[in-house]
C-alpha cells in the first residue's frame, strides 16, 4: 500500500520550454503533497506544500512563478517549471501523505530534469 | 529550530559486517523519527519510523530506537548485504501545523557493502 506515482521519471527539454511533472497517490488519498528538489549527493530540499483544494506554501526563496504547483484533487499534484534555464535541472521528489498527525510520507521515484 | 545530523559517509563495509549510521536531533515537543533509504536514481522509502521515546523502529533486519535522553535514533543491522548500498537519510517530523507535518532530513549516509 501507499504508492505514490511520480511521471515522468525523465526529461530532456530546450531552455526556455515548460515542463510539468506530476505526482499521483495511487491507493491513498494524498491531503498533502510536497515537492523537493535534490541536487547531486545531498538531502532534499523542500521547495513546497501543497493541500488539495489550496494555494501551495513555498519555502522561503523558492519562486513562486518559476515552480507552479497544483493540487486540484485528493490524488494529484502537479508541479510545472515554467520557462526551464539549464540552473533548473535537477532531481525533483514528490511525496504525500495523509491526513492526521504524524502520518509518514510517501515517496515518488523522482523526476531527472535536464534543461540543455 | 529543529535539526537533524548524521555522520558523515561514505560507509563501505564488507558483506555480513555490523552497520551503524549515527544519528542525532534537536527538536522541541516530541517529533517523530524515521530512516529513508534512496536507491539510484530513485525516490526515499521509508524504513523504519518510531513516534515515541524507546520505541524500537524494524524493518529488513534493520532497526533503530527512538532515545530522547540522548536525542538519537541510530540505524543498525547486524549483517550487512551487497544490496543494501543505497543512501541512508534520518528525518523526523516537524510540528504539526497547518494539517500537516513536515520532515526534516539528515544529509544522508551512503552505504557500500563490497562482497
């Protein structure tokens, strides 16, 4: 149980293109999602918080216009990088969870984003 | 604010050699902590997870307990395999706020078991 779906697992696009990534609770109703970003040989860092129905909260110095998120229902998010420069590529994770305190997040296979 | 360390790898150990990675926090109130592993190229599983003080986390043949006089939660496995190489993140829970609450990692352990 508790699958999260993350699609694609990898993109190669042009600078200057958008891309969207997104992150599909299987057999969970995700109230919360969050999306991280890994860069190579470090932790994550979480870039946002999602609630379905809600505006996303960013972290602080994660822009708001350059990463759209989206959490229209209880089984997807989306995160769309808009106007992809190659210092965007990286290693994107989306997890979620679900409702109550202290509920374990589930991890999606990550996102490898190549802007060239 | 709340914070977790880890020691600092890479761990390269022999097959069937005794693992730990350390681990420590600082944190208010009472979090909950966890142990992710990342294979190449994928996303964080959960290991194991304990919610309170001397709680025993398992899972695989690893285990950890929860320690708040020592504020620690260090992984262990007593007999290490090749497929355990993958990289070992701590984490615990930040407060509870807004419906939700967030992790906090650890930088990540690699682990390298060698046959």
């Amino acid at each position: 149980g508790a699958v999260v779906s993350q699609h694609p697992s990898w993109v190669i696009c042009k600078s200057g293109t958008s891309v969207k990534i997104e992150c599909r609770s299987l057999d969970f109703q995700a109230t919360t999602m969050f999306w991280y970003r890994q860069f190579p040989k470090q932790s994550l860092m979480l870039m946002a918080t999602s609630n379905e129905g809600s505006k996303a909260t960013y972290e602080q110095g994660v822009e708001k216009d350059k990463f759209l998120i989206n959490h229209a229902s209880l089984t997807l998010s989306t995160l769309t990088v808009t106007s992809a420069h190659p210092e965007d590529s990286s290693f994107y994770i989306c997890s979620a969870t679900g409702q109550g305190e202290n509920q374990p997040q589930h991890f999606g296979d990550g996102t490898r984003l190549s802007i060239l | 604010g709340n914070s977790v360390t880890q020691m600092e790898g890479p761990v390269t150990l022999s097959e069937e050699a005794f693992l730990t990675i350390n681990c420590t926090y600082t944190a208010t109130g009472y979090p909950s902590l966890f142990w992710y592993v990342q294979y190449p190229g994928e996303g964080l599983q959960l290991l194991l997870k304990a919610t309170k003080a001397d709680d025993k986390g398992s899972n695989k043949g690893f285990e950890a307990t929860y320690r708040k006089e020592t504020t620690s939660f260090h992984l262990e496995k007593g007999s290490v395999q090749v497929s355990d190489s993958a990289v070992y993140f701590c984490a615990l829970s930040d407060s509870f706020s807004g419906g939700y609450n967030k992790l906090i990692f650890g930088a990540g352990t690699r682990l390298a078991v060698h046959p």
